[in-house]
C-alpha cells in the first residue's frame, strides 16, 4: 500500500513540475523559467484583474476572478509568446461606507479608484522590471475600466 502511494505521489509531483514549464500563468513558474521563456521570445504579458462582488444569490464571489484568468490564458495562447501575470483579485464595486453599487452586499471587496489605479500601475510596472516589452493591461470587471486607461496611458508615456 504505501510504495503504491509513494509512486503515485512521485507521479503527481513530477506532473506539476513538468506542467510548471508548460504554463502560461507566470505565477506557476520558476524565477528561472520566467527568464528563460522571456529570453525564448515571450516578450508580451497580459496583467489582468478580476473583482469579488455579489453576483446574485446563484454565484460563487470569485465569478470575476475564474472568468478573467480564464480569457487572460485563451488571449495568451492565441497571441503567442505571451504569458499571463498574477491576477488582481479586486475590483471597484462600490463603496463600502457609503454601501453604494455591489458594496451593498455582504463579502464584496472595493478598492477605491486611486487604489485600484496604483496596483495595477504597480503590476504592470512589475512585469516591465521583469523584462517584457509588451504589457497588456485587461478587465474582467465592467467597473475600473477608466482607471485600467489611465494606468496604461502614464506607463505608456513613461516607458
């Protein structure tokens, strides 16, 4: 019983790693395999941010977030020589003191526009720092979309 356990456990982690090098998702590499893929060509990157809000009482709060790293990899993969950076969980959805738009609703997470602007400048700064040439600032969520402009606009005037 347990040497099946221990081979099926070796399978397992020997998938994960062979699926490391494979990946889209920048955050399932090594410092290493970034390098080398940025250095292999993939000189473009998409920073994408999701949101958790209320989505009704059918859905999970992380819609905006599964939807967004989805499209994200589906761009990357069709784009080539592109990969995907983390993830921004948050979103603007309101606001929580004054409980307007999806703060109304329990477990929503706002950022305020200046906030939510400054992170994603941050992100994308990141990847610049980390060599691509190409940073694609993304949405999933239909509120942030001018603050993701203006994010991209400074980086754009700045690099």
């Amino acid at each position: 019983m347990f040497t099946r356990l221990a081979v099926v456990g070796f399978v397992l982690i020997a998938s994960v790693a062979s699926a490391q090098t494979r990946s889209l998702h920048v955050e399932e590499l090594t410092w290493p395999e970034l390098r080398d893929a940025i250095a292999g060509g993939a000189t473009s990157v998409i920073v994408y941010s999701g949101g958790i809000e209320q989505n009704g009482p059918h859905m999970a709060f992380a819609k905006h977030n599964v939807i967004g790293r989805h499209a994200a990899a589906l761009i990357a993969q069709r784009l080539g020589n592109t990969l995907v950076y983390p993830g921004m969980p948050f979103s603007v959805a309101g606001d929580p003191l004054l409980k307007t738009g999806h703060s109304r609703f329990p477990g929503t997470v706002s950022l305020s526009p200046e906030v939510y602007l400054g992170v994603m400048r941050q992100l994308a700064l990141s990847a610049i720092t980390a060599g691509f040439r190409n940073v694609f600032i993304m949405g999933e969520h239909g509120q942030g979309q001018n603050e993701l402009r203006a994010a991209a606009e400074s980086l754009d005037a700045d690099w």
